[in-house]
C-alpha cells in the first residue's frame, strides 16, 4: 500500500493510497478481527492467561469464540483495554491439538465467570452466583492451541486509534470477546486516514518465514526516555494527527519524533499546540536552521539544501495537517523569522 493525498473531512490531510475500489476488493479478501491481548482483561472465564508477544503473534485455544473463524490472509488490530496497539495480516496459523489446560471454576455454581480481587476478602467473587471464595475449583481439560502469526505485516499504531474509534469499527457489542469480528473494509479506511501504511496482501508473504514454537524472548525496541513527558507529548501529537509526517505524509512510526516549534531547552514545557510530528531526518534539519514553515503554513527550505532532490522539493509544499489543527501559527511565524535570518 503506497502512500499518496487524500482529503479526508480535515481530520487528516494525508493518508496511504487506497480508493474505494481498493478497499472493497480488500473486504473480500479475508475476515477481519480485534484480538485482545495478555493481562487482567483476558482472565475472565477462568483462564490463567496466554502468552502473546504483541509485534509477533497472538495465541488463543479453542474455548475461545470465533477461534474457528481466524484464516490465513484476516486482518487483526491488537488491542487492549484502552486502545488499538496495532495491525498487521494473518500470514500463518499455527494448531496445536491435544493440548491441556487448567481452567478454574465457581466451586458454587461450576461458573467460570468470576474474576479475582485485589483489594477485598475472599480472594475471588463469581457473578452469575454472587458467592464469594478463596479458592476455586481447578479442572484440566483438552483443548486445540492456536498460535496466528503476523509479525512481517505488523504496523503499529503508536496511541492513533483508541477503544472507542476501534469500537465503531466492531461487528460486535460485546465486550468480553477476547476475538472480535470487525468491518474489514471500514478498518483498512480507518487506518488509512490515520497515516498507517500496511503493506499489500502478499507483499510480505510468510511463506518462507519459520516460527518457533518456542519465540524469542528479550525486547525489540528500547526507548530512552531524555526529557521528562517526551512520551507522553509524542503520544499526544500522534493522537491528534496519526502517524504523519507535518512535512512529508505518512512515515513508519519508528522515524516519527515529537518536535517543538519552540525549543525546549528554553521553555522546558510541552504544549501540543506547539508541536507537530515530523520524521527524525526532517525533526533534525528543523531543529538545525535548514527548514522552516511560514506563518501560511508553507514549507521554506534553506539555499543549502537546494542541491539534495528529496529535500529541495518540499519547498513551497503546504503543511500535511488538517486545516482546522489546533497549531499556534504565532509561533511558527516566530521561528521562521529567526531560522530565514540566518540564510
């Protein structure tokens, strides 16, 4: 999926190039799905949890709804309880039969929707009994493991999409689904509009891709966190205007920095409105002296970047925001008259 303009009602200027007809021949294409990911929210019905690495794969079993459902080329959000984390396609599903599981029920009723307490005596509290207890009744059954994989195709997310934008996309109303059936349609124009570029189906093909049973553990991306609420002010710019360069359009979210119109070293203060997204080798010519943007919104490049093509081309573009942004054009104007005296 390349990246191109599109209008969008001024809630992003920019968006990866898919026409209607793309997205409809897309919807046909496979099933879509949100998959709700490891932690308090998937131990309902007794379950003591799965081991899901986010960026790789999503395991489930079949005690789980729709597991049956989940095919090779689906498209998946992985969410959690507050948010879309991000979206890739199914490029291969692993099943593990004759696989056990401990599962615990309501030693009362024999429920298994119950949920543990932290703060309160007993330990645990069944809803459909109302009874509360100490310890519950712990069976071992058989159960078929699933292991969908969708790592070549992963695109995060990056805080653009929250629980209740990625609800309206849901064809269902339930809330304690660990799968959900989504529009599948409606969810490729929904992360297009936010700036995210998924690859076509079959670019990233995962058919000469191994998967270890056993996934690799430790961490693949480390942030080092230099000014206190950088994160936070980065996640905030990214909620407001997706994953898309001020300057250049839609760029994966790894080159994606948070950049202050006024320098922060002299304010130490994060203010979204004066902050705007801009890829790391752009954040850095503007930091630098080398770009500018007037008080119109249009981009000014410095005479000595007029030799470098990819640069000297954005000169006279118009800022890829939404018209309507919330941006303190006071202070664009400000820095563009100190960074063009300079020229």
């Amino acid at each position: 999926m390349c990246c191109s303009e599109v209008r969008s009602g001024g809630n992003f200027t920019y968006a990866p190039a898919m026409d209607g007809v793309d997205i409809a021949a897309a919807a046909v294409n496979g099933g879509a799905w949100s998959f709700l990911i490891a932690g308090e929210e998937r131990q309902f019905q007794g379950n003591a949890g799965y081991e899901d690495m986010v960026e790789e794969s999503y395991s489930y079993d079949s005690t789980v709804g729709n597991h049956r459902r989940v095919a090779v080329g689906d498209l998946v959000v992985v969410r959690n309880g507050r948010e879309a984390l991000g979206i890739g396609y199914v490029e291969e599903l692993e099943v593990l039969p004759d696989q056990q599981k401990l599962r615990s029920r309501c030693p009362h009723c024999g429920s298994t929707g119950f949920k543990e307490r932290t703060t309160e005596q007993p330990r645990y509290r069944c809803s459909p009994c109302g009874n509360a207890f100490d310890r519950p009744k712990v069976e071992t059954i058989q159960v078929t493991a699933y292991r969908a994989h969708y790592g070549g195709t992963w695109q995060p997310f990056e805080g653009c999409m929250d629980k209740a934008q990625l609800a309206e996309l849901s064809l269902s109303k339930s809330d304690q689904q660990s799968i959900k059936a989504i529009d599948r349609a409606r969810t490729l124009a929904a992360v297009a509009a936010r700036g995210v570029c998924l690859p076509r189906q079959g670019q990233a093909s995962g058919a000469a891709r191994q998967y270890p049973l056993e996934l690799p553990g430790g961490r693949r991306r480390m942030t080092a966190a230099v000014r206190r609420g950088q994160d936070a002010f980065r996640r905030a710019l990214v909620r407001r205007y997706g994953l898309i360069c001020a300057i250049t359009g839609p760029a994966p979210a790894e080159v994606l920095e948070a950049a202050h119109l006024r320098p922060f070293a002299a304010t130490e203060r994060h203010r979204v409105e004066e902050g705007l997204l801009l890829r790391a080798d752009i954040h850095r010519l503007f930091d630098g002296g080398l770009l500018a943007i007037s008080r119109e919104l249009v981009v000014c490049v410095a005479p000595s970047l007029l030799g470098h093509v990819s640069y000297s081309e954005l000169e006279g573009t118009t800022l890829q925001i939404p018209v309507d942004a919330v941006v303190d054009r006071d202070v664009i104007k400000e820095h563009h008259a100190v960074t063009t005296a300079t020229w």
